[in-house]
C-alpha cells in the first residue's frame, strides 16, 4: 500500500490552523450528541411502526434532517469562532483524511463529513416520498453546498462578501424547509414564509450577519466607530438595522411569538458582546458566535412552532 502524498504548495496555499481549546472539543461533543440523537430519532421512528413502511423511513429521516441542518449551522459557528475556515484551505469538498481529522476535532472537517450527511438524507427523502418538499430541500442543500464552497473563496480574499451572506441564509432556508415539513405537511416552504411576515425581516438579518463575516474577511476586525468608514462598517450598520427591524416586527407580533421576541431581545445583547469579541480577537472569537447562532436557531424555531 502505497503512503498517501503530502498536500501540495497549491493545496496549502491558504490552509490556516484553528485554535484547539476545551471549549471547542467540549461544544464539539455536545453537538455530536445531538447528531446522534438526531440518529436515534429518526431510526426510532423509521422502524418502530412496521406497518407505515416506507412512510416511517421517510418520516425519520425527516426528524434526522431536522437535527442535522440544525446541528450543521452550529458547526459552522464553530469553524467560525474558533478560526477553523480556513483549516482544510480551500480544496473542497474532501481533503485528505478528511474522517481522520474530523476525529481528532477538526470542526471544519466534521461540518464538511455533516453536509454530506444531510445531502444523502435530502436525496434519501426526495427518492422515498417524491413531492414539493422534498425536491425543493434537495435543490436547497445542493445550492447551499455550492455557496459553501464559494465562502472558502471569501475568507481567501477571492470572492464578494455577498457570496458569505447567501451561505447562511441557504443553510437556515434547508433547516426551515424540513422544519416546515416536518410540522406542516403540504405546505409549501415560499407559502410559508410569505405568510409568516416576521421570517421576513428574521432572514434578512441571518442574511446580512453572513455579510458581515463575508466583508470584514479572515481574521479582520471591525474596528469600534462612530461614523462608518470601511465597507465592513457599513455592512455591520445595516446588518443592525436589520436585527432591529427583526426585533421591532417580532414586537408588534409579540402576542403570537412571545418566545421569540424574548430570544430576539436576547439574541441583541448577544450580538453587543460579539462585536467587541470580534474586535478582541479577529481569527477566534470564540464562543459567543456559537451563541449567536444558537439564539437565530431558536428564533426560527420558536416562529415556526409558534411557541408560547
């Protein structure tokens, strides 16, 4: 058996290491149990009714997708906190070892092993229960992979921060769908959030927080401002102007989404201590990202389910 060849200059060109601490190994293993409860789920109710068939198959890896796309956008909060975007360079979307360094905590590595995960059960369900839905989140999860790929380009200084931004907002648009679908059989994901008008201003925010990322590029600051100067300022000044419109539409709707109104005013507060974490420590900021994520999946959830 032949030894397997050291990456090439080109393939290094723009590997950057992360910073292993505990917190990241510990959220790591949190959200590795929540993979594996996502798992459990869905092989729960894929075999615990015998008479549904193929419908009980289709309907746990439904709850897996769910857990899946969730647990995705966390890792990705963790590739970004803790300076892992660019840790397998921009060689996608395999790399040598790619399972060997998801093991020894590459969260980098662990989100690309995941995507692939969430991409077979996105084709399992289109395949298995053939309808709107289901071509529609396998459409989502294949465009949502490729800006995956061009995020690698912006953090490398290649491609516009715009491409940053359309990321988040397709992995929250994959995590929406089989939420949707989940709850609401039959209804359609663009019926759904059209009618629900604060998704509205909640997406533009998860939005534009993808543009802040994708502006101020790897490890920039923001920099503390009175006045916007740079592009990455103008973009964070929108971005709050987007988190309050969110708040402010979750406000006036407050009697319907209680609980996301109180995650929404959490979720502000979360957003102050990140822009200063942002400024401390450009390449890692740490664990509020993680956070901040955290608090949109909530958000989402609790207009979704309606929760109160």
């Amino acid at each position: 058996m032949s030894p397997i060849p050291a990456p090439t200059a080109a393939e290094n060109r723009h590997v950057v290491e992360g910073e292993m601490t505990l917190t990241v190994r510990v959220i790591g293993a949190l959200i590795g149990s929540m993979v594996a409860l996502a798992a459990g789920l869905g092989l729960w109710r894929g075999l615990g009714d015998a008479s549904a068939g193929l419908a009980a198959v289709a309907d746990g890896l439904m709850i897996a997708q769910v857990f899946f796309a969730a647990a995705l956008i966390m890792l990705g909060s963790i590739v970004e906190g803790f300076g892992y975007g660019l840790s397998l360079g921009t060689k996608w979307p395999y790399t040598r070892n790619i399972v060997v360094l998801m093991l020894r905590g590459d969260p980098e590595a662990a989100h690309r092993v995941l995507a692939t995960a969430v991409g077979l059960c996105a084709l399992g369900l289109a395949v298995l229960e053939p309808g709107y839905t289901t071509f529609v989140g396998l459409g989502l999860v294949v465009v949502t992979a490729l800006f995956g790929m061009g995020t690698l380009y912006v953090l490398a200084g290649r491609a516009p921060a715009f491409v940053h931004g359309m990321h988040g907002l397709l992995a929250y648009l994959v995590f929406l769908s089989y939420l949707v679908g989940l709850n609401y059989p039959g209804v359609a994901l663009p019926d759904f959030v059209d009618a629900i008008i604060p998704l509205h201003a909640i997406l533009f925010a998860i939005f534009m927080g993808g543009m802040v990322t994708g502006q101020r590029g790897f490890g920039q600051a923001i920099d503390p401002f009175l006045q916007p100067r740079r592009a990455s300022q103008w973009v964070f000044v929108v971005h709050g102007i987007a988190a309050l419109t969110a708040i402010g539409t979750l406000g006036w709707y407050s009697q319907t989404y209680p609980m996301a109104f109180a995650f929404a005013l959490l979720q502000a507060a979360v957003g102050f201590f990140l822009f200063h974490a942002v400024n401390l420590k450009p390449k890692s900021p740490g664990v509020m990202v993680v956070f901040h994520q955290i608090m949109a999946l909530l958000i989402t959830t609790a207009v979704v389910l309606q929760w109160s």
